[in-house]
C-alpha cells in the first residue's frame, strides 16, 4: 500500500508538470510568439480554457501527500516557508495578469500585465526545478526530520546548503527550458498564422538546448546523488522511462518537421512524463534525502497507517475518473484552433 501511494504521488505531480507546464511554457514564451495585442489574445485564448483547472494538480499533489505521506509534507512545508511563498505570489500574479490585462484598453496597462504574466511563468518554471534539484541534492534534516533552508549561502552545494545553489539554479533553468518546449509545442498545436510559426521555430530552437543538456544534468546528478544511479541501475521501470522520455523528444522534433503539431506537443508530454517517472523509480522510497548522519524521511518510515491509506485510496479511485474525464471533455469541448477573443468578450 505504501508502494502504491508513493506512485500515486509521483503520478499526480508529473500531471502537475505535463499539464500546467504547457501553460506555463506558453507564459513564458508569450513575449517572444506574439508581437502584438491580437496575437497576444491568440495565446491567452490558447491558454485560457485550461490555465486554473490545471494548477489544481498542484493541490491534488499536496492533498495526496497530506493523507499518505503528512511527515513528508510538514516537514516540506516549514522547511521552504520562504520558496513556498515565492512559489504564491508568482502563481497569483500570473492569475491577476491574464484576467486584469483586457480590463482597460491602454497599450501601457497591457503592456504591463503582459510583462508581469511573462516574468511570473518564468519565475514559476524555475522554482520548480530548483525544488527538485534541492530534493535530488538533500537537504539538512535533524533527527527529527525537520530541516531549515535560507535563500542561499554560498551557492556550492555543500554544507551549509541554500535553496539555491550551483546545482539547484542550473536544475531550476534546464525545468524552465523544458516547459518552454513545451509551451512552444502547445502553442504550435492549438494556434495558427505568425504566432503558429514562431512557436514552432522556438520549440525547435529550446529542443536542441533540451537535448544537448540532458546528459549534462544527467553527469551533474550523478555528481550530486550518486546512490540514485546506483538504484537506476538495477530498476528496469526506470529504463522504460527513459526510452519513453528518449522517444517523446524524438517525436518533437519529427513532428515539427513534418508539420505535425499535435504529435510534437505530446511528444514533449511524453519526454516530461518520462523523466520525471524515471526520478521518482530511482529515488524510490526515499522522498526527503538527508545530506548528514540523520536518516532520510522515506515512504516506508514517514506514511500514514495502513487503514488510513486504504481509506484515502477508496475515494482517490472514485475523484480521479472524473477528473480525467473533466479534462478529456474540456479538450474536446475546445477543440482546433484557439481564436482570439474580439474585444470586451474575453482576454
């Protein structure tokens, strides 16, 4: 039972990252793809159905490791107070920008809102990776399994470690690459006309950076957790992830040669939905790595009970139907491509 939840986790946060991810790639991108008011309408149009349903995996991952995993979550919780925080305010500044943008017809008052809903997905990308750089790295947990982290000491990973670090920060802008990929591959998906082909020229562009930086990453985590690898080694289920991660960036780049939008855009769901599958078959069941004598905070010595986790896994399997079902009548309902909503009717 306590395997079956971890991978109930690791499932909920890598739908976090597919499906929030193309809208935040596509934020992040929105600067350079769209040139002007109706272009930029274009993309938050492409966005727009989907953006708020999607940051509820967010919370679906937290009430999972709430009712699974609390020790886990507490701990998270105090320890990156401060990242968390980071983490709120990018998230409600990108929410404020794309609903306050069309509120007044002024170039400088969209302007604006366009900027801050650019740098917030940005922003947001880069957070994320360093949180799993700062879990793939170790944190300092007392015997307790607490642990307390400042913004950064002196960036080099070593003890006494920060949030950011040499490691953590190159983590956080290879995930920002990654979900600029795609986005660009969303947008080239589900928008037409100039915005269509910048996209696709920009997922082509951050595609081979993506590629070219994997085994770099790859090399720096070794250096950084080496009993991961050794684990990655002997675990077929890991293999598998990676062929599908090597398959998907594979399909991204075949598919925007040969004008297939929508083949590249899962194809880059299917590079994230690897790599972050073959993390969490590695790791595996350590959740919180200690860096020092204390002992990491895992699934098997920080889950709930054995009765609370058959309960929590009753009604998981009665919500996530209808959550898959909700997003697969959402895509069909939006189906082709996103038209740009004429003024005062929209974004």
């Amino acid at each position: 039972m306590t395997e079956l939840w971890f991978g109930i986790v690791a499932v909920m946060l890598t739908m976090y990252v597919i499906m929030d991810g193309f809208d935040l790639g596509a934020g992040a991108l929105h600067l350079l793809v769209a040139r002007n008011d109706g272009e930029r309408r274009q993309v938050l149009a492409a966005i727009g159905p989907y953006w708020d349903a999607n940051e509820v995996w967010l919370l679906a991952t937290g009430g999972a490791l709430f009712v699974a995993f609390p020790k886990v979550l507490a701990s998270g919780l105090s320890g990156f107070y401060f990242a968390i925080f980071l983490v709120l305010w990018s998230l409600i500044l990108r929410g404020v920008a794309i609903e306050f943008r069309s509120h007044v017809t002024s170039r400088l008052w969209r302007a604006f809102w366009d900027s801050a809903f650019g740098v917030a997905s940005i922003l947001l990308g880069i957070f994320f990776g360093c949180a799993l750089g700062n879990l793939l790295r170790g944190l300092p947990l007392d015997p307790a399994g607490w642990f307390h982290l400042a913004l950064f000491t002196d960036f080099s990973a070593a003890m006494p470690v920060g949030i950011l670090d040499w490691y953590t920060v190159l983590v956080g802008v290879y995930a920002l690459l990654a979900l600029v990929m795609h986005g660009g591959a969303y947008l080239a998906w589900k928008t037409d006309g100039p915005v269509q082909e910048r996209s696709r020229a920009c997922t082509r562009r951050v595609g081979w950076l993506v590629a070219a930086l994997w085994p770099v990453m790859t090399l720096l985590t070794v250096r950084m957790n080496p009993d991961m690898f050794g684990q990655f080694a002997g675990r077929p289920l890991a293999w598998v992830c990676i062929a599908i991660a090597l398959g998907g960036l594979a399909a991204v780049f075949r598919g925007l040669r040969v004008g297939a939008d929508r083949a590249a855009f899962l194809g880059s769901a299917a590079f994230l939905l690897g790599l972050m599958a073959a993390t969490a078959a590695s790791v595996f069941p350590v959740m919180l790595r200690s860096l020092d004598a204390s002992p990491s905070l895992t699934a098997l010595n920080a889950s709930n009970d054995v009765d609370g986790l058959k309960t929590a896994l009753r009604w998981w399997l009665v919500g996530i139907p209808l959550v898959f079902l909700y997003f697969a009548i959402q895509f069909r309902v939006h189906a082709g491509k996103a038209v740009a909503a004429r003024e005062g009717e929209g974004y």
